[in-house]
C-alpha cells in the first residue's frame, strides 16, 4: 500500500523533538496563546518575509480573517479560481462578498492576469488568487493589475508553503495572505491550524483581535470577533516541521522531477513550471484523456491516487444558482482529466519507479 502522503514516516525523523515539546506544554500548562504559538509567528514572520504572521484555528479562517480585516463586505466582489478546494469561495462569502470565479492556464492551473482584468467591475474590490497544488501565481503581474485598478490581493498559500516567485516568498505580495496547517499540507500540523500574513500594522492587529474574541485585553471587547487561535500543541509540531520545510520541500521538487522524466515520453501532460518561481508541488498533478484507467492500474496495485477536484466551485451544487451561465472551458476540460499521484517529503525514487511503471503498464497494454 502507497499513501497519497506518507505522514508516519515524517513524524518518525522528528519525534523526539514533538514528545519533548508536547511534554513542556504539558507541565506548564500555557494552552493558549503560548510560547510556542508566540515563537512559531516570529520563526514563520521571518521565513516568510512579511512583517507579520497571525496563527489561527485554520486555513478557512485565515482567509476570512485576512478579507474581514481588509474590510472586504457584503455587495463587494471577489475575483478567484473555480479550480481550488471549497475553502477558498466559503471564505468570502463568509464577509457577505461575491466570488467571481474566472478560468485559468492550462498549464499552471492557476487564474491569468488576463482573466482577472476583464472581470473588474465597479463591484470589484479584492482578487484572490490559489497557489494552487503549489505552484505560485505570477504574484507581480496580478499586483500591478490590482495596484492599476485599487484592488485588495489577499492570497490563498493553503498549498504553497515556501514557493516563491522571483526569490520572494508567496504569501509576503498580498495586503494579506491565509495559509493552511492541514496535515498534509507541506507545513502541517497534527489537526487544524491556520496563519494570516501582513506586513500592514493595522490588518495585523485587526486579526489578533478577530481571532481572539475581538479582544486586546482580557474581558475589553471591541469588535465581535471569533474563537479562532493556533493551538499549543499545534505550534509545536510546527516550530520542529518549520526547521526542515526547505528540506520537505526539496524532497517534494526531487520526486516530482522524477515522476515527470520518467514519464516524459508517455501520452499524459505532466505539471509545467513556468520558471518565474519555485513550485513545491503540494500535490503532483497530471491530465490524461484515460484517467479512469490509469487510476484503476493504480487503485488495483494499492498505489493512492485522487482527483483533486473533480467539480470546479461554479458547479457545485453550493454555487450552481448564482453561477448559472458561467462557463470556464478550461477549468472544466481540466477538472475531467486531472488527477494526482502520492507526493511527500519520504517517497522514494524507487516507489516512484514502480508506480510509474503501473502507469506506464496502461499505455503499453
Ligand atoms: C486552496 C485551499 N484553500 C483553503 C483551504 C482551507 O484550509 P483548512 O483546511 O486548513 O481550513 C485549503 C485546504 O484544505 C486549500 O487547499
């Protein structure tokens, strides 16, 4: 049996250090807002390069979070993907705002500058971009749109944890960004957890107090805020996997190198890089007019394989009313065709032999 992600192996190189912690939270009893959620903010801050870094309970709320304290509300307008998980869309209508969702490159998966421009109304006001399966949006381009016209960018780096776009950091362009400790995402943790990036001093203490009861001081509550803190614990777990994500992430690079050379002469598209950034491949993902078949092959030899995602937002059930008579021809032509083969920082080269030689059994048969 192949995994999708392979999380025990990881935790093996690194349980010491996470018993060792968990134990000192344990005896000092500091659950909330501790030291380790106050040291993991600076420790990420500076990986990340922003000014600030506010953990909260998840990805979901960091991207709410990051559009209430950019004042994005109800009647605004918010131009995203249709291909990314629901997180991103539930988020701003969590604010009383209006997805719009606009199609995306066929070879990075991700919204175009292009796109976004046309769909600028006077609605208008945020864009909010997926660094989707980690490979990162062309950020300049999409902020000189934003810069031209008055728009918010808030990113969504729930997958892109350390990709960057000329030499800086997703998640330091934006007027915000929410990233996702999801387990299997390239930082997670071992539940949920969330982190809201600004390098604004006013967004920043708009989300401290969101996500703590609309407090700055204990029992003085200023707005109605939300329960939404990064838990101890969690901090923990992401402090020891923070010290290695350039590793995880060079280890994701190598093994999807691999995957692609060896299947270089095969009649399937495998993930472009569009060389402005560095894609840490959250998930390695392929398009193939026989994807049904070659999940088989992979299903029937135990191999984990998903389709992520097969219905893009603007067809789901959720949306289907207000989205009627929207029509994004290649988010749909990729959504039918695309699926995606296990990735991790622990696959071997030799399991990413054998599974490309079950994909390549299909082709030969
Ligand atoms: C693109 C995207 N946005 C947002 C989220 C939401 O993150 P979380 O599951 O931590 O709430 C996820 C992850 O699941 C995601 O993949």
């Amino acid at each position: 049996m192949i995994p999708m992600v392979n999380l025990q192996a990881q935790y093996a190189e690194i349980q010491d250090e996470i018993v060792g912690g968990f134990t000192e939270t344990l005896n000092n009893c500091a659950f909330i807002l501790g030291p380790n959620v106050q040291a993991f903010e600076k420790e990420a801050a500076a990986y990340l390069g922003v000014k600030h870094a506010i953990g909260c309970a998840s990805g979901t709320d960091a991207l709410h979070l990051a559009l209430l304290a950019e004042g994005i509300g109800a009647g605004d307008e918010v131009i995203t993907s249709a291909f990314t998980f629901i997180a991103t869309a539930e988020a701003i209508k969590y604010v009383g705002a209006t997805p719009v969702f606009v199609d995306i490159d066929p070879g990075t998966f991700n919204i175009t500058p292009e796109n976004i421009e046309k769909a600028i109304t006077a609605k208008t006001k945020a864009v909010m971009p997926v660094h989707l399966f980690g490979q990162p949006v062309d950020l300049p381009a999409v902020k000189a749109i934003c810069d031209k016209h008055g728009l918010k960018l808030i990113e969504d780096c729930a997958q892109s944890f350390g990709a960057t776009v000329y030499n800086k950091q997703t998640g330091s362009f934006g007027n915000a960004a929410g990233f996702s400790f999801f387990p299997s995402k390239n930082l997670g943790c071992f539940g949920d957890g969330g982190l809201v990036t600004t390098d604004s001093d006013e967004t920043a203490a708009k989300i401290k107090q969101y996500r703590n009861h609309g407090s700055d001081v204990r029992y003085y509550h200023d707005v109605v805020g939300y329960n939404s803190r990064l838990d101890e614990l969690q901090a923990v777990v992401l402090r020891a996997k923070l010290k290695r994500i350039d590793q995880y992430n060079a280890a994701r690079r190598h093994a999807a190198h691999l995957y692609s050379e060896l299947m270089a002469d095969l009649p399937l598209t495998t993930p472009y890089e569009d060389g402005i950034g560095v894609h840490v491949y959250h998930q390695y993902t392929l398009l193939s007019d026989r994807r049904d078949e070659v999940m088989k092959a992979l299903q029937d030899q135990q191999i984990g394989c998903a389709v992520y995602y097969p219905v893009p937002l603007h067809q789901q059930n959720v949306f289907k009313e207000e989205c009627a008579g929207v029509s994004l021809p290649v988010t749909e032509s990729v959504a039918a065709r695309c699926f995606s083969l296990p990735i991790c920082s622990n696959l071997s080269d030799d399991t990413v032999k054998q599974i490309v030689g079950v994909i390549r059994g299909v082709f030969q048969a």
